[in-house]
C-alpha cells in the first residue's frame, strides 16, 4: 500500500504539474500574453515581418515543449510500477528534478532567440526603465483578512480537538488518544495553512504592475490580477482544512488507513484542480487587459533566460515570476544570494537523506537472543527485552490481519520499523520484515506491546522457539 501511495502521489504532483506549466509556458496566442518567452511583449513584434519570426520561434518551441510534456507523462506512468522505497523515493525525485529542467529548456532557448529579435529591432538590453504608478503604489490589494482567518480558525479547533482527544478529555471510537500522532499530523496541517496565508498576503503586496498611462486601468487590472491569486490562498485553505478533517476522521472516529490514502489522493487532485483555474483565468485577465498594454518595462536584461532575477540595483528580494506562477529570489540582492545557498544546502541534504533511506531498505533486520534478552538489530540494537521484563510472548501467523498506523519510524513494503497504534493500542513497538507474514508478539511488565520478527519466517521461528526452551 505504501508504494502505491507513494507512486499515485508523485504522478499526481508531477502530470498535472508539467502541463500547467506546458499550457502557461508556451501559449498559442502569444500576442495576447503579457510575455512571450519571458521577454516582455511589444508592439514592435507586431510588425510584418517582424511578427512571422516570432510566431516561427513560439511554434518551434512550444512543439518541443509537447512532447517533452508526453514524454514526461509517459514515464510518470511507466514509474507507477516501481516497487521498494528506496528506489520509489530516489527515481522519483531525480525524476522530478529533470522534468522540470526538460520542460524550461524550449523556454530558456526560446527566450535567448527572443532576446535576439529585440535586439535586431535596435531596442534596448542594458538598462531597464520602472514605471510607478503613485495614484495606486501600494493601494491595489485583494486579500481579505476575513477569507483567510475564518479557514484557520476551522484548522485551530479541528487541532484543539485532537490534542483534547489525546490528553484523554475527549473519547472517539477508534481510541487513539494518549499517541498524540493525530495531534502533531493537525499542527502541521494548521502550520501548512498558516504558511499559505503567509505567501498569500506576501503575494498581495508584490509590487503593482503599470501598463497604461490610465490609472484606473492600472487599479482595475492589478485588482484583477490579485483577487484571481486571492482566490487561489483561500481554496488551498479551505481544501487543506477539509483533508485534515477527512484524515482525522480516519484517525479518531473511524480508524482507517484506506481513508487517509483516499484523502490524500483528493488533497491533491484538488489543489491541482484550483491551480488550473487559477492560471486558466490569469489568462483571460491578460487577454481582456491586451489592448490596455500601452506602457512596457524594459526589465528583460536582468532576467536570466527569462527564468532567474538578478538585478543588483533593485532592492526588492522576490519578484513576480515570468516562468512559474507565484514569486521568485532576486539573486542579485545579498539576502536572495544567501537564500539561494541555503536552498542548495537542502537539496544536497534530500538527497542525503534519500541514500540514508535506501541504507536502510538494504540492510536486513535481525532478531537474536543474547545474554537473556531478545535483541532487534539493523544498524544498532533497536529494542533489548530483557527476559524478565517479559510477560507473555505470542505467535502470529499474518501482520496484515493487524490495524496498524505509523505515528513515527520507517514505513516500507519491506520493513515496519518504529512506533505504531497497533490494534487501537497506542506506544507499540513495531520491528517487522512484513513480506514474511509471521511475527512475535510480546508483552513487557509495563504493559509495552512488541510486534517483531526476523528478516525471514525461519529467522523469526528459530528465536521464537528458543525463547520458549529458555522459559
């Protein structure tokens, strides 16, 4: 179930992800766009002659741009049948990486040639010209304090509802209280929704766009443009506090992991889903504000392949993004060279993290009895019972006829490792090769369930019979 989950997440995440940005790239109708290639459209790409080069490049580059999209999409699903975590985990990523690379390379490309007509034209490279609007700098906003608080309330008392449950003050069916993994799973989700609110209100006060020399064209159109990701803010909050309800019903009232798979899946079917609309109509505010487009800022030069800001002399540190949606680093500013360090100290330490998963995949657990104690071993001694902490022990035939959730540790089709509600009991120590079927259960004197095994049905066997003689 783990590998399933894992693989139908990532191919969520990453299909509908490479054809928003296909569509949102490369449109067809890039003379209604505000950039082509991110360079800024002009009215002198309008021009004969001048307008079939660019249509030439476009077609040339979103072409490319489609099949790399199937060829993404392809794989994605060719990689629905890996198996093993480490393997799942580590191709999936680098997967992820280079699609992304793929799919900016028509772009990066189609910008350089893009660049080359401007310059044909005998318009300018080097210095960019800023237009500010002073009737409406810092006037335009559309985020509602109201439409983003009420949904963080609902995510307050959805997260004092579960720690009540797990100090005891609350009783569910499913009986989970005392683990607090439902408690810690909804801070995160509240903290989730306290970050979205965070860049909403951040993206609502990037600097106001001027395209005209009208005022109340400029208002109109920024207004447009920031209540569409005002939009945006608050479904992904209200779609977040409904997954964290979903999952809390699988955790408190009905115990079901099948339950949280499904909600997770939704989760992100539906944040893709507010992702298209929200692109879908940015695209028709562009196209409705087109003709409005009279004033262009000359700002391509600090823009790296259309991809990367770098502008020393601009002391803002994000700015819109020409590729993407949303808001990008300007490495020229000390903080977002800085920024930039820290996020390639996270990619380096994913990775390492990656290779530290699959350390683990490939070492085999062990189950032996030393000096009296019953010893579970991969990479050190996990767990040491004594003999005369023990009492009772037990044979199982099946650990999939067990309820189990994770509440920490390793989770893999291969190897359950960690602490566990087992059966509705929270604190369970799991040490399990759960393709094996069998296992041990073990009571200790204080009333601590283990749930263990060998790296084979033999291994397990063997250490579960030598145990009886010695009793």
């Amino acid at each position: 179930m783990s590998s399933m989950m894992f693989g139908g997440t990532m191919f969520i995440c990453i299909v509908p992800t490479v054809w928003i940005l296909y569509f949102y790239l490369y449109p067809k109708k890039w003379m209604e766009r505000k950039q082509i290639l991110g360079i800024n459209m002009r009215k002198e790409f309008l021009q004969e002659g001048v307008r079939e080069d660019v249509e030439r490049i476009t077609a040339k580059h979103r072409k490319q741009a489609l099949m790399i999209s199937f060829g993404c999409t392809v794989i994605s699903c060719i990689l629905l049948f890996l198996r093993g975590m480490f393997l799942q985990t580590f191709t999936w990523m680098c997967f992820i990486y280079l699609t992304i690379f793929l799919i900016m390379i028509p772009y990066v490309l189609g910008h350089r040639e893009m660049m080359t007509v401007k310059k044909s034209l005998g318009l300018t490279l080097e210095k960019g010209i800023s237009y500010v609007d002073l009737k409406t700098a810092g006037n335009v906003h559309a985020m509602s304090k109201t439409a983003m608080l009420v949904p963080n309330l609902v995510g307050v008392l959805l997260f004092l509802i579960t720690l009540l449950s797990d100090l005891g003050v609350l009783r569910f069916a499913s009986h989970t209280s005392g683990g607090f993994f439902a408690t810690i799973f909804a801070g995160c989700m509240l903290l989730t929704g306290i970050l979205i609110t965070i860049c909403g209100f951040f993206m609502d006060r990037l600097k106001n766009d001027v395209i005209s020399t009208d005022s109340d064209i400029n208002a109109n159109y920024n207004r447009a443009k920031k209540k569409n990701q005002a939009n945006l803010f608050a479904a992904f909050l209200w779609v977040n506090d409904a997954y964290l309800l979903v999952s809390l019903i699988a955790i408190l009232i009905r115990y079901s992991n099948l339950l949280v798979v499904v909600g997770m899946l939704l989760y992100l079917v539906l944040m893709m889903v507010e992702l298209v609309i929200f692109v879908r109509t940015g695209q028709r505010i562009e196209e409705r504000y087109h003709k409005e487009m009279q004033l262009v800022q000359d700002d391509d030069a600090y823009w790296i392949g259309g991809v990367f800001y770098c502008n020393p002399r601009d002391r803002r540190i994000m700015v819109e993004k020409r590729a993407g949606i949303g808001a990008t680093m300007n490495i020229g500013h000390p903080v977002g060279k800085g920024i930039g360090i820290i996020s390639l100290l996270l990619l380096l330490f994913a990775f390492a993290s990656i290779i530290w998963v699959g350390l683990v995949e490939a070492t085999p657990i062990l189950l032996r009895i030393e000096n009296g104690s019953l010893i579970c071993h991969q990479l050190r001694d996990e767990y040491v019972i004594p003999a005369d902490a023990v009492e009772s022990v037990e044979w199982g035939e099946d650990v999939h006829e067990l309820q189990m959730m994770r509440t920490s540790g390793v989770g893999m089709d291969t190897l359950l490792k960690g602490n566990f509600i087992v059966n509705e009991k929270n604190g369970c120590k799991v040490f399990l090769a759960p393709q094996e079927k069998v296992y041990i259960h073990i009571v200790t004197t204080d009333g601590t369930n283990y749930y263990v095994s060998g790296a084979t049905a033999g291994e397990t066997e063997a250490v579960y019979q030598e145990w009886l003689s010695q009793k």
